[in-house]
C-alpha cells in the first residue's frame, strides 16, 4: 500500500557541529582544456563533441577500499557476464526478500554497506555490485543506458527484489532500467539518495564545466540521442522514467548544502511525483548522508514498511 506522502527534515544536523570539509576543486588544467574545447568546439564540432563524449563517460578513478571491514569480508561475491565484460556481484544473507544496492558515478557496490546490517537483521538478503567501469568490473568506459543494462542484468540473475537502494547516478541508471529496458520488473520500496532529477542539465552543466560551444553541444546532444535506441534524450530524466517505472513506493534522502547534486533536485522529484517522500539532511553534502545512522536508520523503517515524518 501507498504510505501517506511525507517531507521530513532531520534537526539534529547542524553545520556548525561538522568539521570542515575542502570545498570541490577543480584541476589546474581545467583552464587548458576549457580553452581547447573553446577554440575545437567552433572549428570542428562534431569531433570536439566525440572528445567530450568520451571524456563525460570515462570515469576518472576507480573506488578502492583503503581498508576492509567485517561487512566486506563476510560477502559472497559471483560474477555477471554482461556484454563483453564481467561484473563484480556482493551477496549477504539468505532471506527471501531482497534489497538491491546500486552506487553512483566513481564508486562501487560495497560503498553502500553501511545499510547491509540493518537490512540483514530485518531478514533482507542484499545485493552490490560494481558497474562497468567501476570498481572490479570490466569495462573502461559507461553511460546511463549502458549502466542501466548493468541493472537490468543483475536484477534477471537474482530474482525478483522487494527494494532498491540508489546513489546519485545509480538512481537515474535504475529507473531508466525499471522504466525503458524492462517494466515488467516490480519493486516495492525505492531509495533514491542525492540522486539528479535531470540527465540532461547533466549534461548541460558539464559542457558549461568544459566551455563546449552551442554547436559542438548540440552535437554532443545529437551523439546521445543515436546510443538511446529510438528513445528521447527526455527518456534519461528521473523525472520521466521514475513516472514509468513499475515502482510501488520511493523515498529521497537529499542534503540541502549537496554540492554535486543540488537541493532543487530533490524538491524537482518530490513535488512532481506522487509517489515520493521526501527525507532532507543539513551538512552532509553528497556522499556523508548516506554514512549517517540516523538516515540509514529511517531508510531502514522504510524498507521495513514503518511510516515517519510529517504528512504533506
């Protein structure tokens, strides 16, 4: 059943009691190569375009665990034949309910952990994995579509799953996947956690981030359209695709001072899809959040099916 539309903020967190944390900085060279796209994009458009495009899907790093921890030693990992290449899969428990974990860009399966005990004591087996080109998979380069087909794989191999925890990207690559690659797929409860509610401003901030010229974007834009298979651009939007996905219940978990992923975005989200409560944090930014106990516990109550917060 459909739980009573909420929005709650969690008081406890105030950005005085945080240590201070280095705002995002950019590379030195970020200057070369906004100047190289600004003098490439207006000469040769459509190769400037192929170079952002790879650069856009390329992640920078691969995450790695500085150090282990009993929940990473205690899964069981099996491989997924997806493509040409194999992902990495992390299994924990044996219930029969299951909840999948899906990271978000430059990250991997198990840096969602932090949910698996709880998750385990309330009789869930969970589910990781790491997407292509990230983590221990194989691959070196990844979209959303691409990433999207990743989820669908992993969710034909283990089975119907009762709920999905997402992060940032990861949320946009689900829904794209419950929504466009199979809506057959039902899920009972969704977490969406500093997730965009748009691909396209994405898109659009980055080739601002790179000073990509009007054509050179607009053919970067015409480069995406080609690898959707007949879809929009507009199909890559939370917002569209989460609206066709075969989704019972969601909860966004965002910080107001998120500085990869804006506050508006989860506003964006709340206020246009029905099905959608929203849990707000103060001074987490994008990746601490979702470390909190007090946030992983309220997602754990709603995995679990108990109601909190302030009915809108």
């Amino acid at each position: 059943m459909l739980m009573t539309k909420f929005r709650y903020e969690i008081p406890n967190f105030q950005l005085a009691t945080l240590p201070q944390r280095h705002k995002n900085e950019y590379p030195f060279y970020l200057v070369f190569v906004k100047w190289g796209f600004a003098i490439l994009g207006r000469i040769l458009p459509k190769i400037a375009a192929k170079l952002a495009f790879r650069i856009f899907t390329t992640p920078r790093l691969r995450a790695v665990h500085r150090r282990t921890d009993k929940v990473i030693e205690s899964a069981k990992t099996f491989d997924v034949s997806y493509g040409k290449i194999t992902l990495k899969g992390y299994e924990w428990g044996i219930g029969d309910r299951i909840v999948l974990l899906v990271h978000g860009w430059e990250s991997r399966g198990t840096a969602l952990r932090g949910f698996v005990p709880g998750l385990l004591a309330a009789g869930f087996r969970v589910v990781a994995f790491d997407g292509p080109a990230h983590g221990d998979s194989g691959g070196q380069r990844t979209n959303l579509p691409d990433f999207a087909g990743a989820v669908k794989t992993v969710l034909q191999k283990v089975g119907p799953v009762y709920g999905i925890i997402t992060h940032s990207f990861g949320g946009s690559t689900t829904s794209f996947a419950l929504a466009e690659l199979d809506n057959s797929m039902s899920v009972e409860k969704m977490v969406l956690i500093a997730v965009p509610a748009s691909t396209r401003k994405v898109v659009a901030d980055f080739a601002k981030l790179i000073n990509l010229p009007k054509p050179a974007f607009e053919a970067l834009k015409n480069m995406i359209n080609e690898r959707l298979n007949g879809l929009r651009f507009h199909d890559t939007d939370l917002i569209h695709s989460l609206g066709k996905a075969n989704v019972e219940d969601v909860l966004v978990v965002h910080d107001k001072f998120d500085p990869s992923v804006p506050f508006d975005s989860a506003e964006d989200i709340f206020e246009k899809y029905d099905k959608a409560n929203l849990l707000v944090t103060q001074g987490h930014g994008h990746f601490l959040l979702m470390k909190q106990p007090e946030v992983i516990r309220r997602i754990l109550n709603f995995m679990n099916g108990f109601e909190e917060g302030i009915s809108s």
